[in-house]
C-alpha cells in the first residue's frame, strides 16, 4: 500500500495463464485479480462473451467451464488455469458455421440487440446437454440467471425448443442429416 | 408468390433477419469490442452526496500511481468546453460532465482518472481526495416545485424547469355538464430501461486531420453536432462511427456527457480514450433514469359510461439536470385523450428538478406513464358505474369510421379500428372464460384479478414537443435519410443515417429496398455510414423507423426503379409508360420478351454513357431524405399540435393472482392484440411487442430506483434494481390486427414502443381488480412485493 | 468494478491449505466465490492474499454416516442438488438447493461458501440452522467442531478466525422410525434471488400419525435465521392438521425480529412469515398446502 492511505492497492505481479478455450490453448499474462471475463475479451481478444454487471446477476458473461455454464465474472483467470473453458465462439463445430441451437436462435429470431444472446446461447447449450427435450419451464428456468431486455424471452424459449426437437430429430435413426 | 391477400414479395414474410447471424456467432461489434494501439481508460470519481459544495480536490496520491496518466476535474474541464444543452430554456443551469463547484446527486462525476486499465484507474479514482460541506438535499419533487429557498440550482431561481397548464375545449363547462366526477392520483415510479449493456464510449483524436473519432453505443439524434458544439468543434470535426453495435438502448443510450469527456480527454492528452461504465458508474452516474410521475386526474363521465372531460395534471421529477426529460411531458400531449372521444381535457405539466440522478428518454417518452394514468381513469369510472371494464371502452373508443379523427389537443390520429382490436384480445384470451376462471379463484379464497388496458403508440417522431415547450426552438423537420446504391458488378447497398440497438433496421431497409426492386433482401447489403458520411437523420426514436427510414429507402429504390425504366425507355424506344419493372428487368408491358435485364441496365449505368438519356447522371445510386408525414407545423399559441403523424393501437387483457399470505404476484395468463398498420418484418414486431410487454411488467411490478430520505441512492446494482427474468414473463398469447396508415407507402406504423405502452397499465389494472374484494387499491407503481405484504398483512 | 489487487495463492491439499493460511495475514478463502467475487468487484473486500481452496479434493466429497450426511465445505451447490445421498438422506437441503441463486451460480458456489458467507437470508444458511449442523473447523494445529448456532453469529459474521478454514458440515440425519416430511417455502420478488422471508420444516411423524420429531426454522424474520422452538413444541406429540398447523405457525410470532428494507417492511415480512411457516408445516405433515410459493 501506498504510505499514509489505507485505500490503495498495489498492483500484484503478473501472471501466466493458461487455459483451455474451445479446444485450443489460450495463453496470457495477468494479474490474480482480472477476471475470467476480461482476460478472454481483453488478452484472448474473444470479444463474444459480454460484460453486463460484474456482480453476477445478469448471465452476459456466462462461459462453460469444464461443460458447466458459470458466470465468467464471478471467477478470476487465474483460477481458471488449467480447465476448459467454452464461449460462443466455441458452440459451432467449425468456424464460420453455426450449431443448431444458434441457427434456432436464428430462425425464430430469438435475439434484438445480441448483447445479452452469447451468454443466452450458452446456458441454452448447457440445458440441452442434459434435458434433451426440455418443456417450457425447464427451459425457462434455465436461462432465468440470463437477463435479456430486448425480447421478453418469448421468441428465445421458442428458439430452445425448436432446438430441441431438431436435434431430437437428427438423432433418432434413420434420421441422420 | 404475391396475392390480392398478400401483395408482397418480402414484406410481411416470414423471413430471417439480417443482423442476428453476427450475434448468434459472437462476432457483434460493441463499443466495448474496440481496442486501438496505446488505448487509455477512464474511470469516473463519484460523488457519494445527493448535494454538496466541493471544497477542493487533490489527486497528488492518484496522480503519483504507476500508470494513472491524469485526473481531470470539473473545474478543469469547464474552461475547455460549452455545457450540455437542454430542451427547456434553463441558461442557469450549467450542465457539464464533471460537477463544477457543486455536487447535485449521489453518484454524479466529479472527477475522471485516465489510466493504463480499468483497474489501475479505479485504483487511482479511490485516491482522489474530495473535500465536500454537505447541503440539504430537495428529494420529494411536491417540495421541490413549492421550495423558494431549497434549491437544486440556485441560479435558476426555483425548481421548476417547465410549468404550463392547456386547456383544449370547454374543460369546465364539460365537468359542469357531466353526471359524476371522479378524483384520484396515481404515482408511476422512477425506473428505466437498463439496457444489458452499459454506455460506452471510445474516443480517438487525428491530430493529422483535425478530426475526433467517436465509437459509441449510442442512439440519439444530432449526437455529433451536440458533441461538436460543446467541444467548440466545426460539425465536420467529428466523426461518429454509426456502425457500432448498441447493446440496447430503447431510449436512454444518450451519453453526450460520456462522449464530450472521452473527446475533451483525447484531444487534450493524445492518446485514444475508452470510457466504458461499468454497472455502478451505470445506475447512479449514467443519466439514464426515466420519468419519474404523480398524476393528479380528475374525469367526467354520464351515467351511460361516456367520459366527456378529463384533466390531468402531471408532475414530473426530472432528476438533477434537464437535458431532455421535460420534453417527456410533451410528447403525450398528441395522444393525450388516448383511444377515446373525450371532447375536452386540460393537461398541466410541470418538471421539476431534484437532487436525484438525471432523467433521459425512455421507451415512449413519457407515452407510457400517461396511458396508465387514463387508463385508471377508464377502469376507475367503470367501476364507478359498475360497467365491464371492455364495454366502457368500447362506448368511448373513436370508431373506425371516425378517421381521421382529431383530438382536442390538435393532433389528428391517421387511422385505427380499436373496437376490432379490443375484440380480437378479448377472443383470443375467452374475456368470459377468464371471469370465470377469476371468479373460481376468488371462490377460493384467492386474490385474482383481470386486467384491461387499451393504449396507443404514437410513432414517427416529429418533436413536435420542442417548440411546443421551448419558445425559442422552431424545429418543424425530424428528417431521416437513406441511400441506395446500385455498383458495377449490380449488387446492391444501401446506406443508413444512424446505429441501431437491436430494432433491425438493416432488415427493414433491405425488405423495403428489396421489395420495390425484386431482389432478394438477403443479397442487399445495408451499411450504416458515419454521421460524416450520412445525410440528415434523427436516430431511431420515436418509433419513427419503419415509418421514416422505411419511407425514405423506399423512395431512393423507386427512384432507382424509374430511373431504370426511364433508361430502358430511352433504349427501347418506348415509352416509359408502356414498360414494367419486374424481377429486376424492364420490359414491354405486353411484350415480356422485350426488354433489358438487370445487368444490361447497369452496365449502361456504369459504363454506357451513350445509351443514357441525355441528361441523366451516370451511375446508379438514389437517396431520399423523408419529411415527417403531417409534420412541418409550429404548434398554434394555446399548444394544439400535430405530435406524431401514425397511431398504432394496443389492447391488453393479464390475468393475475396474488398470494394472500405473502403478496407474491403470479401472472397466469396474458393476451395481447395489436395493430400496427403493415407489419414489414414479422419477426421484428413481435419481438418489439413481446419485450415492450416485459420492460412494463418490470416497470408494474418490479423496477424502481429508490432514495432515501437524504437523497441517497439505494438501488445502485442488479440486486436492488430488480429486472425480470425469464420466470417472470410470462408466455403471452398474440393476435395482429392491420389497419394501413393512409400517410405512409406501406401502409406501416410504429413498433418500437409496442406492448410498453400498455403493459404496466394492465398489470396496474388487474392488481386492483385482485385487491377490489378487499376494498384496496394500489395506485403507486411498481407494486412491488413489499408494497402487496404491507397491504395484505391484516387480511390473511 | 474491478477488485482491488490481491495475490494468489491455491493449495492442493489440506495441510497445504492449512499451513498457508497459518503463515498469512488478511488472507481470504475463495470457495465458489459467488458472493466474495461481487463484494471484491464493488471493494467492499480487499483481500491481501486470496487462498483459493478449488483444488483440494478433499473438501468435496458428500458422504452418508449412520446420524448424518457430511459434505466437504467446498462441494458444489450443484453437485450437492444432484446428489443422490442428498435426495434420500437430506431432504430439506434438498428442497432448499433449487432456490440457491441460478444454474450458473450453483454450478460455481459451494455449500461451505453459503455458510461462510452467512448471509441472513441465504437458503443453506437457513437449512443448517434448522438441522442444527456441526461445522468443522480446521487449522493447522488441530480441528474444531462448531454448531451452525454458534458459527453463524450475525448478519455476514461467522466465529471463522483468520487462520481457520471451514471443511466439512454434518447435517445430522432422523434416522427413527417413521415418515420424514419436510416443507420448504421461500418469496423472493424473483425466482433466484435471495429469500425476502424463508422458511425450513422438517417433521417426524410416526405410524400412529403423531410427530416426534420436529424442526422448523425461519430465515429474514429475525437478525439471522432462527430455530421456532415455540412453534416446534407446539407440533411435538400432536397429530398435525391444518388447525393446529395454523394455531402452531401463529405462536412464532413472539420470537420474529423481522428487519425492514427496500424488499419488505417488517410488518409484511411478519405477514409473509406467518403464512410461510403454516404451508411448511402442512408439507411437512403430508397436508397439501395449497400454494406453491416458489419464487
């Protein structure tokens, strides 16, 4: 600390981060206290995963980590060394394509502003991993961590459910597409 | 593909919209997304008193940090730049970025730190020593608008920053006349729209140039020759890139003090700047709350439900600086009577400032709170007389054949068929089912109840309400301009005037472009140009676009569209009159296969000069820069006014309960019909429809920002400030209804406030329907939990 | 909102754990880091050295006892919810889990963590305060056991000292002869947040329909969450109706204490209270109460 304050802070060495960010290595230098949420926008350059309030209440920066939609500001990098980490970026298969759930999105127009829709997507993936066919409530509780100002969540339940049925379909044989 | 039913190729389909693929794949571009080479960031220094003078300020320690390159404070920056302009005359008021001299609410800057990052600037912004001597502060805005000697501002001389009582047609003859009056005052409370994103701002000076860059997340018309005048910059020294990604906004991203601080900083210290709120600089130091209301309303009525008369008085607290917000008690004053034939109203609005954080424009500006205002009158009344709540409406509704129909207060409403829309809701949700269900619930011995509220949307956006409340502002035009440009290779885009926030306007250019021309909208390409590079516009507010961006794109592509056949008739040796324009050829009219096909025509654009009629510019590119329909007259000397050229309508029937034993609000059912002339991008309405719904059942029951007695903030975070989530919206049940507009070319209407205008009324309504068996009434929004236990305690 | 520095540090294990945070001062322990994050974010805590306990396995571990289920202090919310040991043997913590903040939080936030936070109106805290938990307490000289009563002593106040870290709670189990039945209600202005009044109930009753056995406790209507010993009395050896349920709830109210805020005033917190601890009760004793009070 400064002499005479008992306000300041001193900033801590820096420190080298490694993680896993949708199947690749992401490497960087902070400090302990810059958040999950800042070092993948600020040193990954990942811009798609989104500041909202830095308190986790409003889910803008929901990330996966290892496969468990967590809010990426409530978590500093540092400690997120070492797992696996996935962002919006990461829900295609290949980069430039779109994954079903986000191409739902899509169709039914489930997004306004698309500030609050990476993280929506996020959570969105973490449900469908484990509920397959998802009703209303389920999915409405499961993005209920994810505060969206633009829709009203009407059209984004639709685009879960859509998803759902979707990828329901593609699995069951015969159905391959 | 195109009917007698559906006459359209693109508009009104079902079609997937332009913008929502870069989002879905996280490759938004948000102000926040910026980062240039040797980038500085601010953070903001606060005030934590509602009201202080500033003794002295000493940044020695933050100064002294590693990596804090400077500390601007207000005294510094006054003598640099021109005050924040307001929408009232109040020259007294000086309205800066950082607080000069005196401190007029928690939470507004005094001091800005430039730093390395975020965090060392946040570290230096704690070492910033401020000397404050406390004074009183004005809360309460009755004693605000009674105080002499407590004052926000003392050079103002009060606090009253608009007063002024209309009154349209014989008020008082008509009370006089009538059979009953009813009294009452319901509050609307101070909340917002808090987008998700907070304001940003990033700011780069070109020395080379003379020119400032300005990224922002911005929605606001003439926010570059606003930020021009206050730096004491030529209009063209600044370059607004309208292209950033707005993170919602719905009114309130008006960040000119963010913007003015982040360009003075650039400049001075030359280095590119970033001003990024984060959620405390947001609710308490961003500017951005709304309209903050009491109604005091009195109405007349007959014994048959015709209401004949109303008077509303409004008082508005503003918050510590005008800026725009009073002008949010003008706006309503063009649908002032609502849906009804109400022959005479008077209407005083007052604003009044307090030491609260500033008000800006929020999702209707101010149409909101006035609809809940009339609308308890209609319930009220109806109660009164025991009358259904519909049938009342339906006995006061302006009838289809009455339009255009003008209102007392000057404005003519362009069309609507409300008695058919009112229906459709009430089918849609089974209105007699749903007593029945209500009364099972009662039966019970639960608190349910149904809510009834019909309300317009006045879109296009003239602002009207500038001269109407600022004698020295003679502002008749609120243009928007777009450009359509057809290039060598025929593919074509088209350029808009402003940045939007989630509204789908490169969607709605592309449909309307793509639609006189026959191309396909997702081939169109649509580029916001910066506010260098754009022709005159006015920003989306208003619920202007589909009416006025709409209008303007689809005269420059008919204008593309006759200048082709004007082409094609000199080629042809036909006249223009025999030829068509149909999937992007012009031919014969009774000759199909004679004509010139879309690249024939462009290369003679492009590259054939000698085939072009004489006199025709080369090229092919058409712009248009729209009037606003019915728009371009001053207001007449008692306030008569055409406000806003379109009228859509909404009806809304909630049926609630509330948990006797806690006060808990459930919404079980929620219909709404809505009519909003031709819909252009169905998607779009109906998510503008279903968020506008949700933004008032958090404004009914939810959001508020609170103070305590001493002026301090109590609700500065997402754990106080309650926005509603998924769980508590409810599924909502939709019908459309289509009366065309008669002033614009489609035949559209304004979306952009749909369903906000309404739904807090209704929630309103149907929780007094709930309370009625008890004989309460809640006439204060939002109804929160608290407010419901604290009434229901005695009744278990 | 960025945190105030603070170096780092994260253990592998326990005496690794224990011996770091012997040698430091103004350490804080970060769990799930649900509710220190924030506070750290708006630098209400301004930690010198964060000791992060995330990578000793040993803290998270839910293990059955014969007289009670014992779960490491940083188990996940999550995983806790998902527990199969947690479902059968601790009903009530699992009825109380779901309304814990949201996925994401859960999925992060630790059950130690919600204890260590103390937050008055927090769901677990409620929980353990019904079950009467023990808390165990470790430092690098030894262990000690603590009563959730005597570890939870104000509002965000723990009796934690500074080199100690919480391990592991035991929720006692009613392993007697007869039905369990347990009621959680909650209000809270949204699903998720935190409760603005709570209440906890769990209920032995035996085959002749008598209860036995009786906890029922009440978050937000008090300074921290109370035992209604009262009301429990007044359960114990009666066959429990929807009379005396009522009769039962009404005696809490010599014991409230409830605080006033911007969510409730005390009054409507005494109100939400009254009708919360009835519908508990009824759950509990297998009486359908009649409304849902999720949320």
């Amino acid at each position: 600390m400064p002499p005479g304050s008992w306000r300041g802070t001193v900033p801590m060495a820096d420190r080298t981060i490694r993680l896993r960010v949708n199947g690749k290595t992401g490497e960087g230098v902070a400090e302990p206290r810059v958040t999950l949420l800042d070092f993948l926008r600020d040193t990954l350059r990942l811009t798609g995963t989104h500041m909202g309030c830095e308190h986790g209440i409003c889910g803008a920066c929901t990330v996966l980590f290892d496969g468990a939609p967590v809010r990426s500001c409530l978590i500093f990098a540092v400690q997120a060394e070492g797992h696996d980490i996935t962002t919006v970026e990461g829900l295609a298969d290949a980069a430039g394509d779109l994954s079903v759930l986000q191409d739902c999105f899509w169709e039914t127009h489930a997004l306004q502003c698309g500030y609050c829709t990476p993280g929506m997507l996020i959570a969105a993936q973490a449900l469908l991993r484990r509920n397959n066919d998802p009703d209303d409530s389920e999915i409405r509780d499961a993005i209920s961590g994810n505060l969206c100002r633009c829709t009203g969540y009407g059209q984004i339940v639709e685009a879960i459910r859509l998803a759902a049925d979707r990828l329901n379909q593609r699995s069951r044989p015969g159905n391959a597409s | 593909m195109t009917s007698a039913d559906h006459p359209y190729r693109y508009v009104g389909r079902q079609r997937r919209t332009k913008e929502d693929r870069r989002f879905i794949a996280g490759q938004g571009r948000f102000v926040a997304d910026i980062s240039l080479p040797d980038m500085r960031h601010v953070a903001p220094v606060a005030s934590p008193h509602a009201s202080a003078r500033i003794l002295s300020i000493d940044a020695d320690a933050a100064l002294a940090l590693d990596g804090v390159h400077a500390v601007l404070t207000g005294a510094q920056l006054q003598t640099g730049i021109e005050p924040i302009q307001h929408g009232v005359p109040a020259p007294d008021i000086r309205w800066y970025p950082l607080a000069h001299e005196a401190v007029c609410y928690a939470g507004e800057w005094v001091a800005a730190v430039v730093a390395d990052s975020r965090h060392i600037a946040e570290d230096a912004a704690e070492l910033v020593d401020v000397r404050y001597a406390e004074t009183p502060a004005v809360v309460d805005p009755e004693v605000a608008f009674d105080a002499t000697d407590a004052l926000v501002h003392p050079a103002h001389g009060s606090n009253v920053l608009f007063h002024r009582k209309f009154v349209w047609g014989a008020v008082d003859d008509d009370f006089a006349a009538a059979d009953h009056s009813l009294s009452f005052r319901v509050k609307w409370g101070r909340n917002s729209t808090v987008p998700i994103e907070t304001f940003g701002v990033v700011a780069q000076w070109q020395p080379g140039d003379g020119l400032l860059d300005v990224w922002a997340s911005i929605q606001m018309p003439k926010y570059s020759d606003q930020i021009a005048e206050s730096l004491r910059l030529a209009g063209n020294r600044i370059r607004v890139h309208q292209d950033v990604d707005v993170g919602g906004s719905y009114g309130v991203k008006r960040g000119l003090k963010h913007a003015i601080l982040a360009g003075y900083l650039a400049r001075e210290l030359g280095f590119p700047i970033r001003l990024i709120e984060d959620r405390l600089d947001n609710m308490s130091g961003g500017d951005a709350h709304g309209p903050d209301r009491i109604f005091d309303m009195d109405v007349a009525f007959n014994d048959d439900g015709t209401i004949t008369s109303m008077k509303i008085r409004a008082l508005d607290d503003c918050g510590a600086y005008p800026g725009r917000a009073p002008l949010q008690l003008g706006k309503p004053v063009g649908s002032i009577v609502g849906p009804y034939r109400i022959g005479s109203v008077a209407y005083e609005a007052i604003s009044v400032c307090t030491n609260k954080t500033a008000q800006v424009a929020v999702r209707g500006f101010g149409q909101a709170p006035t609809n809940f205002a009339i609308e308890t009158a209609v319930d009220k009344v109806a109660r009164f007389l025991d009358l259904d709540r519909i049938e009342l409406r339906r006995r006061n509704f302006i009838r289809a054949e009455d339009f255009p129909y003008t209102i007392p207060s000057g404005t003519a409403y362009d069309s609507g068929d409300y008695h058919t829309v009112q229906q459709k809701v009430a089918d849609l949700i089974d209105y007699q089912g749903l007593i029945t269900r209500r009364d099972a619930i009662r039966d019970r011995g639960g608190l349910a109840g149904i809510g009834i509220a019909s309300c317009l949307e006045p879109g296009g956006g003239n602002a009207a309400f500038e001269p109407l409340f600022n004698p020295s502002n003679d502002t008749t035009t609120w243009m928007e301009s777009c450009t359509v440009k057809v290039d060598r290779l025929g593919d074509v885009t088209v350029l808009i005037c402003t940045s939007s926030a989630g509204q789908g306007h490169q969607t709605l250019a592309a449909t309307v472009v793509g639609e006189v021309l026959h191309i396909d909208p997702a081939e169109i390409r649509v580029v916001h140009s910066d506010s260098l590079s754009s022709l005159p516009g006015n920003s989306p507010v208003a619920s202007r676009m589909a009416i006025m961006l709409g209008g303007a794109a689809q005269r420059a592509a008919e204008a593309i569209r006759d200048r082709l056949i004007a082409i094609a008739a000199h080629n042809l040796g036909s006249p223009g009159s025999a030829l068509v324009y149909a999937d992007k050829s012009v031919h014969v009219a009774d000759d199909p296969s004679t004509g010139l096909d879309w690249q024939a025509l462009v290369r003679i654009c492009h590259r054939q000069y000698h085939l072009m009629p004489p006199g025709m510019e080369p090229g092919l590119q058409a712009s248009h820069t729209l009037q606003v329909p019915n728009g371009g007259t001053m207001p007449a000397e008692d306030g008569r006014v055409q406000m806003y050229p379109c009228f859509s309508f909404e009806a809304h029937i909630p049926l609630i309960e509330i948990d006797r034993g806690t006060g808990k609000v459930r919404i079980h059912d929620y219909a709404i019909a809505h009519d909003c002339g031709t819909v252009i991008s169905p998607a779009i309405v109906k998510g503008m429809l279903l968020g506008g719904i949700a933004h008032g059942i958090g404004a009914a029951l939810y959001e508020k920002f609170e103070y305590d007695s001493a002026g301090q903030h109590l609700t500065g975070t997402f754990m106080d400030y309650l926005l509603p989530s998924a769980h508590e919206i409810p599924e909502i049940k939709m019908a459309e209804h289509c009366t065309p507009s008669p002033l614009t070319a489609l035949g559209q209407k304004g979306a952009g406030e749909a369903g906000y205008m309404g739904s807090a009324a209704a929630i309103a309504s149907a929780v007094n329907d709930a309370l009625l068996p008890l004989g309460l009434e809640a006439n204060t929004l939002p109804v929160k939990l608290g407010m419901l236990s604290e009434m229901l305690k005695d009744h278990i | 909102m960025k945190a105030a520095a603070f170096d780092y540090t994260r253990p592998r294990d326990l005496p690794d754990l224990l011996r770091q945070l012997a040698g430091s001062t103004d350490a804080k322990i970060i769990a799930g880091g649900q509710s220190l994050v924030p506070m750290m974010a708006m630098r209400l805590v301004r930690p010198a050295l964060l000791v992060d306990i995330n990578d000793v396995q040993d803290l998270q571990t839910i293990a059955l006892e014969d007289d009670g289920v014992v779960i490491g202090a940083c188990t996940r919310q999550a995983d806790a919810e998902k527990s199969d040991i947690v479902r059968e043997h601790l009903p009530l913590l699992a009825a109380a889990l779901p309304f814990v903040g949201h996925d994401q939080t859960r999925n992060r936030g630790t059950v130690g963590g919600s204890l260590a936070h103390a937050d008055p109106s927090a769901e677990i805290v409620l929980v353990a305060t019904a079950l009467q938990a023990e808390l165990t307490l470790a430092r690098s000289s030894g262990t000690r056991i603590s009563s959730a009563r005597d570890f939870l002593a104000a509002p965000m106040t723990t009796t934690l000292d500074e080199d100690e870290c919480l391990i592991a709670i035991r929720f006692p189990r009613w392993t007697e002869a007869g039905r369990l039945g347990i009621g959680f209600h909650e209000v809270s202005p949204r699903a998720g947040d935190f409760a603005v009044v709570a209440v906890a109930a769990q209920l032995l009753i035996d085959q002749a329909g008598i209860c036995r056995r009786a906890a029922v406790a009440v978050a937000n209507a008090a300074p921290m969450p109370i035992r209604l010993t009262t009301v429990e009395a007044a359960l114990l050896d009666t066959a429990v109706d929807r009379k005396s349920a009522r009769e039962a709830a009404a005696l809490a109210d010599d014991l409230l204490d409830p605080p006033s805020d911007l969510h409730a005033s005390a009054a409507g917190r005494r109100h939400m209270a009254r009708t919360l601890i009835e519908r508990a009760i009824l759950d509990a004793a297998g009486l359908v109460a009649g409304h849902g009070s999720h949320g």
